[in-house]
C-alpha cells in the first residue's frame, strides 16, 4: 500500500526546510518524493541556485529508490567499492549528502533531497525536516 502524504504534513515540512534555511542564511530547493522516487513536492526557496532544483529531485529519487541517504550511497560509490561508477551508469543517482529516505513503521514511504547550500548545510535543513515528518501521528489508514 501507497503512504498518503497529507497537505498539512507536506506544508509542516515545508515549513521546517524553510524556517532551518533562514536560520543558516542560506537558499535551497526542498523535494520530496513518494517510494517510487516520483516527485511529489518542490519548493525553491529564495535564493536558491538554479542547479539546486534538479539535484533535490535527484537526492529524493535516489533516497527513495536506493531506501538509504545519499551519504550513505555515495560511500559505496568511490573508487574500490561495489557500487563505484553507479553514478556514470545511472546519472540520477546522488551520491552526497542532502537526500535521506522517509521510512514509517519499517517501510520506506519516500524520499526528501534538500539541495542548494553546502553538504553540511542541506543535511542540516533536511535533518529538522526528518524530525518533522518522524513525529508525525499516522492513523492506521496512512499506512
């Protein structure tokens, strides 16, 4: 079964992403994606760098798809690990920081990819979004 994302959950972490970039000073792009790595929400930021719009998708898509951060990925995708060249095969696929999987009792329901600022930066916008969408109460009809 598809997790429903709800409105106010999507705003909630718009709202998380947003208020974490003014903080820091910095401009990014929020997406977030459902299990299957499609888009379900992009917001651009002010200020945000053009390029951040297509590299959010892609650490969502990836997060999503792969159920791992993209931090993550990318330490099997140097040089010498299994996953090494991944990123030339399949262009979509991040392999730094700033994308981590929405995961709900067990399953992974979905992606975000927080692009735009540096690495430590976008984790740490996509972080207060992660905090937003774990405390969220799901009814037993979300899931």
């Amino acid at each position: 079964m598809m997790y429903e994302f709800k409105t106010a959950l999507i705003d909630a972490m718009a709202k998380a992403a947003y208020d974490e970039s003014i903080k820091l000073g910095v401009g990014v792009t929020l997406a977030i994606a459902d299990s299957g790595g499609a888009l379900l929400y992009l917001q651009r930021f002010p200020n945000a760098i053009l390029p951040s719009i297509e590299i959010a998708q892609n650490k969502a898509y990836t997060a999503a798809v792969l159920r791992m951060s993209t931090a993550q990925f990318g330490t099997i995708a140097q040089p010498g690990e299994s996953a090494f060249g991944i990123n030339v095969t399949a262009p979509k696929l991040v392999i730094f920081g700033g994308g981590f999987p929405l995961v709900k009792q067990g399953q992974t329901v979905g992606g975000i990819g927080i692009s735009g600022a540096s690495v430590e930066e976008d984790e740490q916008i996509a972080q207060a979004v992660l905090r937003v969408f774990e405390n969220h109460i799901v009814d037993a009809q979300t899931l």
